[in-house]
C-alpha cells in the first residue's frame, strides 16, 4: 500500500506519519509539496498535523487554497481514502470535505496530553481493526480542536453514524469533565457519508510503537492494510 502526505509550510508531523508508514507498516511513503498540481497514484492521503501556513487567518483556511488541495478534493471524491490528523482535520473541515469548524479551545489555551477516547459509528476503512466502544488512548495538541456544527448538521452525523471518536472517561462514559476541548458531543473524529474520508484532532501517529507508550494508534493504519 501507498500513503501520499502532504507537507504546507508549517507542517510539522509528517516526518512521524512517514515513519510509521514506512518503518512500522512496511508500507511505501512519498512526501508531496502543497504547491502540486497532481497526485502521484497512492492508495491513501495523508493530512499531517502542525501549524499550516503559521495558522495564520485561521487553522486551515489558507491551506485550502494550496494547488494540492483540488487534487485532494477530487481524490476523496472518487473514493479516495483521506485523513487528517490535528492541523490535517481542520483543513478537510475547511475543504468542506467534513462538515463542522474546529474553534478555539473552551478555556483559550493550547492543550498537549493525552486523552481517552471511544470509538463508535459505522465501521469505515480507517476502523476495521478497531470494535466499537473500544477506548483508546492518544495525545493531543492543539489550540483549535472545539468541533462545532449547528443542531441539524450534529443530527445527520448521528443520523449517519459518522461520529467516530469521542472523549470519554478511562471507563467509557462520555462526560464533560472528559472533554478537553469544549467540542460538542465530545467529538475528536468524524468521516464524511461514504466513510473514506477521516478527521481526528488525536494523533495515531504518536502511539503506533510501544517505545512512546502505546500502540493503539498503530490500529487506525492497520485496518488500512
């Protein structure tokens, strides 16, 4: 299998995608620069996280409009599998390749821990290996992961069982005191209708080797494979 990830300026977790694609999986990796015009024949995009274009304007607004981002668009749009990991998710919700907004954190204060979370919705290719109402433990790091979508948008995500990860406590129940965020519902992931595209503000790819303290993360690449 073949992961293309896109690099902005300001991406800063691509490196650690590309490790865990290429010496974790065994898979094969290419980096693309934000200012292609086409995509090379991968099976699977990569969004990384970091600070696209310094965050400037707003997370992710800018790197919408980088020439790859049409490709992107159109690669999603053929069944294309896509995730956005962080940084990633923001640009796919400002791509309007996800619904929603990723706002400013609740208490205005960039957040880097780690979170437990519960996975649910419908199996999609990103989630094969994982059994719902799993929980899972991964890092955050981010200043704008408050997820935000109006009444009727939360209701077809439901509707659609398109809310893949929410913060929950170390037992499984959703709570208040387990979001970090302020994100409604407690949403840290959701996809797109057909399940090929994939928005997570965690990052899998900081727990996919048991030297950095876990490997749930690994399961989010391994159900690709």
């Amino acid at each position: 299998m073949k992961f293309g990830i896109i690099v902005f300026p300001g991406s800063n977790c691509d490196r650690d995608c590309e490790h865990v694609v290429r010496h974790v999986l065994g898979c094969e990796a290419v980096f693309i620069w934000h200012k292609e015009a086409t995509l090379p024949k991968v099976d699977c995009v990569i969004l990384p996280g970091g600070f696209s274009y310094g965050d400037y304007l707003r997370c992710g607004a800018i790197a919408r409009f980088s020439p790859v981002m049409k490709e992107v668009v159109r690669f999603a749009d053929q069944g294309g599998r896509v995730i956005g990991i962080c940084n990633g998710f923001q640009i796919l919700t400002e791509s309007h390749l996800l619904p929603g907004a990723l706002l400013r954190n609740r208490d205005l204060h960039f957040l880097c821990k780690t979170v437990t979370l519960k996975t649910g919705g419908k199996k999609i290719p990103f989630t094969q290996k994982i059994p719902s109402g799993k929980i899972l433990k991964m890092p955050i790091a981010h200043m704008e992961g408050n997820y935000f979508i109006d009444e009727g948008g939360l209701k077809t995500l439901q509707d659609n069982e398109q809310i893949i990860f929410r913060y929950c406590e170390e037992d499984g129940r959703v709570s208040e005191a387990a979001n970090p965020n302020g994100a409604l519902f407690n949403i840290a992931g959701i996809c797109n209708r057909q399940g090929n595209v994939l928005g997570l503000m965690p990052h899998p790819e900081r727990v996919s080797e048991s030297i950095l303290g876990g490997k749930e993360g690994r399961l989010l690449f391994e159900s690709l494979l």
